[in-house]
C-alpha cells in the first residue's frame, strides 16, 4: 500500500470512530453532567428552534377516539439556526510522509492518531464551551471570519431567575436560607414541569460561603453533609463548585458560573447536543462530531488536514434557574 492510501486508512470515518471510542478525551463536565454523553446527529446543516423546543413533560391521556395530543408540534418558531462549525487545520509535510514510509504500519498509525488527537482536544474544548454557555440561555462565542473575529449568536430563550429572600452573605444568613433559595429555584423548575433530578453549580464565592454556613451549621431540621471538597448536600439538594472557564464573548475569559451566582439544572429535562451536517464534500455532507478532509498539496508538497466539526448544544431553558446568592461586588 502507498504510504499516502496507508495515511488515509487511518482517517476514514469508521478509523476515525474507533480513534474516538478508545481516547481520553479532555474534560467535559458540563456537557456529560447536562447534555449527556452522547450526541444526536442532525441530517441538514441547519436547525429550528422549533426543534428544540419542545415540551417535555408528561401528556394528558386521550379519550378514545379523540385527535391525538400533539407534541407542541407547529407551535414553535420555524427560526432557523444556521449552525457555525469548527475547522482546523494541520499540515504533513513531505518530509513527515517520507519518513513514515521507513516505519511500521502501527508506528504510521500512531503518528496519525497523535496529529488526529490534537485536533479533537481542540474541538472537545471549545464544544465544552459551548455547552457551558448554553447553560445562559444563549451562545455568543468568537467566529473567525476572513476579515477577523465576529461573534456567533444563538438565543435559545429565557432560563428562569430567583431572587433570594436573604442572601448567603448577608449578616443573617444561617444554612436554613440556603435550603430555602434551593427549594424555592426546585418549585420554580417543578412549575414549569421539570425539576426531577436536580444538581445545583455554584460559582467559587458563593460555594465558600455556603461551606462557611455548613460548618457553622447547628440546624436539627435541615441535613448538612460535606460529601467532599467540591460538593456540599443541603436537605438532600447536592451543590457543587463550578470555577471552570472559557474563552467567550470578545475573547475573554468568562467563568462557566459567576463567582456570586448559583445555577440549578434539571439533568432529565433533554437537554441534547445536536452535531449537523458538516460542510465537508469528502464525508458526503453527512452529520458527524468530527472529521477531517485530506488534500495533497504541491507547494509547499505535503498533505493539509482540515478538521470539522458542527455541534449545537441545545438546553431546555424553562429547565435552567440563576440566583444571584450572594452580593454583588463593590
């Protein structure tokens, strides 16, 4: 076999699938707790938001006979999201490919996964992003364009808010209060018809505090653990500490949970993460979370990989409630 058709080989969908199944991947917190370990591939490279947005609750029963209960179906806006994917680039020189050519088939193999692997954390970590964005209601994420930077813009609608009766930082603040924000966030998501399985992020300031109050707390009524260095249960509510960051609007540096604020998800509400079609001939159009093209150069002589990849987080806002716990800094 021709040392270009032996480094295809390990770049075919199905190489490529196995390479994905067997690495370790960069940490993705926020898209296995919420989205979930696996995507759902879309057919178009487009999307609605009448497709994600759903309800998912539970249905009536229908009398016998009666018309079907529709599933919120044409009630949704048809706004369509015209989903920006990531692409990145690597180049094999022809001196790289020469050199493989004097190795084995499994040394040629490694060499490829090792550029492939590179790509893929890439990607892993900027749909990391995203998905932590999603958990805003909305996407606004830096797009290079051929004269810069713009940002990408996806509103997916409002998540709900609570305002604390007394905040965790105030004079008064005992674990009680605690409990008391937690279980007035969970009724709110339980009044829109989620609320199941509940986990609670709280930015770094506000879970300090909140182990200040666990620790000073004497309270026979509410139960008080610390399950570890990063997750305190109030009154079975498990709140753990989210102090990751991303690269987001304008290219700063933006904290997944403010350090002030407390964000309670529903994990069975549906959250998904969409991966669509990619713009990519060589696939065939198809819907991937990652492939790269390849394309023999002459000057300089090597091969270009292009690496892609489509993916849209999808949260269920009505299943996403922000409290700003403790008090904004002077």
């Amino acid at each position: 076999m021709e040392i270009i058709d032996l480094i295809r080989s390990f770049m075919t969908p199905q190489a490529i699938a196995g390479q994905m199944a067997k690495r370790q991947s960069v940490p993705q917190r926020i898209r296995k707790l919420v989205y979930g370990e696996e995507g759902k591939q879309h057919p178009f490279a487009a999307i609605t938001l009448a497709d994600l947005q759903r309800t998912l609750t539970n249905v009536p029963v229908v009398r016998r006979g009666s018309q079907a209960f529709a599933l919120d179906q044409g009630r949704g806006t048809l706004t369509s999201i015209d989903v920006q994917g990531f692409e990145v680039s690597d180049f094999f020189t022809a001196a790289e490919i020469n050199n493989l050519k004097m190795v084995s088939n499994q040394s040629v193999q490694a060499f490829i996964e090792g550029r492939i692997n590179q790509m893929l954390d890439a990607i892993q970590r900027s749909t990391e992003a995203l998905c932590a964005q999603g958990l805003t209601g909305e996407i606004s994420y830096p797009m290079k364009t051929d004269q810069g930077f713009d940002e990408y813009e996806v509103e997916f609608g409002q998540t709900q808010i609570y305002t604390p009766d007394v905040l965790w930082d105030a004079a008064s603040a005992k674990i009680v209060h605690v409990y008391d924000t937690l279980t007035e966030m969970h009724s709110q998501l339980q009044a829109k018809g989620y609320g199941d399985s509940t986990v609670s992020l709280a930015g770094r300031k506000a879970f300090s505090k909140l182990v200040a109050l666990a620790d000073e707390s004497k309270s026979n009524i509410v139960q008080v653990k610390i399950v570890s260095e990063n997750e305190v249960s109030v009154g079975g509510y498990s709140v753990q500490l989210e102090s990751s960051v991303y690269r987001g609007k304008g290219r700063t540096m933006t904290r997944t949970v403010d350090e002030h604020k407390l964000c309670m998800v529903d994990k069975n509400a549906g959250h998904s993460l969409y991966y669509l079609a990619l713009d990519d001939m060589e696939n065939g159009l198809l819907p991937m979370p990652f492939y790269p093209s390849q394309e023999v150069k002459k000057n300089p002589s090597g091969m270009e990989v292009v690496g892609r990849s489509k993916p849209l987080p999808a949260p269920v806002v009505q299943a996403i409630c922000w409290s700003s716990v403790l008090a904004p800094a002077k």
